[in-house]
C-alpha cells in the first residue's frame, strides 16, 4: 500500500461530524465560560456601584455569582474532558464499522459503553437547553436599560419630555431586594452608567456567552446524531454488513 492509499484510509477513518461538534463545543464553552466569568464580575460591580450601595442588600446576589463562577470552572474542565472522550469514541466507533483495522469487532461492553454515551449526550443536551435559556436573561435586562438610555438621548435630542421622568428600578427583576437602596437610576444618572466601559463590556459579553452557550447546544445535537447513528450501526453491524459516514 502506497503512501497515497494510506492517507486516504486514514482519513476515512476520520469522524468528521463528531470532530466539527468538537470544535464548535470547546469553542462554544470556551466563549460561554470566560465571556459569562467576566460579565458575572463587571454585573457586581455596577450593582454596588449604582444601584446598591449597601452590602448587605446584595450580600446573596454577591454568593450566587460567585458560585456560579466556580461552577463555570467546572463546566469548562467537565467539557474539555468529555469532548475528547466523545471524539475518541467517534473515532473508534467510524473506525470499528467501516473495518479499517481489519477483521471487524465488537463487544456487548462496548456498544453499552456507546449507548452510555448516546444517553449521557441526551441529558447534556436538555441541560444546555437550559443554559442557553437562562443565559438569554442577564442579554434581556441589559437590553432594557441600554434601550431606555437610547430613549432618554433622543427625547434630550428632540427636547420633548424631560429625562429625569424616565428610570430604570433593577429591583423589579428580583436580583436585589425591594429596600434596596438607591436600587434604580434615572434621566442623567442612567445615561452615566450605560456610557460606563463595565457597561458596555458586560453587555457584550453576556450577549457572546448567550452565543456561545447556542453553539454548544448545536454541537450537542450534533454529537447526538452522530452518537445514535454510530450506535444504530454498530448494534446492526454485528449481524449485517453495514458502513457509516460519521
């Protein structure tokens, strides 16, 4: 066999759709995990700063965050580790059923170790959903104050109403409690935070850890297909002469 023929029997061995889930996964995590870290940090310090100025008001709100920092260091290590094992499994599963390693083989312990997998990459899945979802609503609340500066600079510009009318009361999100103080800004005050650089990189990053969060859920529905698929024909290889692309 010509070296030709060789790389070409390598690289059908290849899972190409589990190595693209792969990719999109680490990078997904990656942008959701040190996006959300740093947005999570920059959202403490505005609070204390601007809407409450007394500890003890956001004293929980201070231990929630940080817990959920913690968490995301475990989220990107649990995820870096299971991306290479699913990308290894990818490549033993293409490998087994396109019989690029001779002889075919298969054992009762592994396809129940794929099927765990097929499982396991289910319940992420649903998981994520979640994530996805919840980090959508630090982007809405963000959103809305940014949206409400820009009407208080066009009625400045249009001098219709005045702005100091027009206020933004964060307690009704339920984040910090109601006898918070000063717990909203208003007119000027508010335009000053949305021109603040923590503002501003908070909001963006919220909204890239929100994207990066819908690419690992992608690459999740990806790793799914290509898991049940690879299952499927394992399990029915083991009787019939079948192939697989994934």
């Amino acid at each position: 066999m010509g070296c030709f023929e060789c790389c070409i029997k390598c690289l059908g061995g290849v899972p190409y759709a589990s190595l693209v889930a792969t990719i999109l996964c680490f990078s997904g995590v990656a942008l959701f995990c040190g996006c959300g870290h740093v947005a999570l940090t920059g959202t403490v310090s505005i609070l204390e700063q601007h809407f409450s100025t007394t500890a003890s008001d956001h004293a929980l709100l201070s231990e929630v965050i940080q817990l959920m920092q913690y968490v995301i260091y475990g989220i990107a290590s649990f995820f870096f580790l299971y991306g290479i094992i699913l990308l290894a499994e990818g490549f033993y599963t293409t490998s087994a059923v396109k019989e690029l390693h001779g002889e075919f083989k298969t054992t009762a312990c592994g396809r129940c170790i794929s099927g765990m997998f097929v499982f396991l990459t289910y319940v992420l899945g649903v998981a994520w959903l979640g994530v996805f979802g919840f980090s959508a609503v630090p982007v809405f609340m963000f959103y809305n104050i940014w949206s409400t500066c820009e009407v208080i600079k066009s009625l400045q510009t249009n001098m219709t109403v005045p702005g100091d009318q027009i206020c933004v009361d964060i307690r009704q999100y339920g984040i910090i409690p109601w006898n918070a103080v000063p717990g909203k800004a208003c007119g000027p005050i508010l335009e000053n935070i949305c021109n603040t650089n923590e503002f501003y990189m908070s909001y963006h990053l919220f909204i890239v850890a929100c994207a990066g969060a819908g690419a690992t859920v992608i690459a999740l529905l990806i790793y799914m297909m290509a898991t049940t698929y690879n299952y499927a024909v394992l399990k029915f290889k083991s009787r019939e002469d079948c192939c697989t692309k994934f």
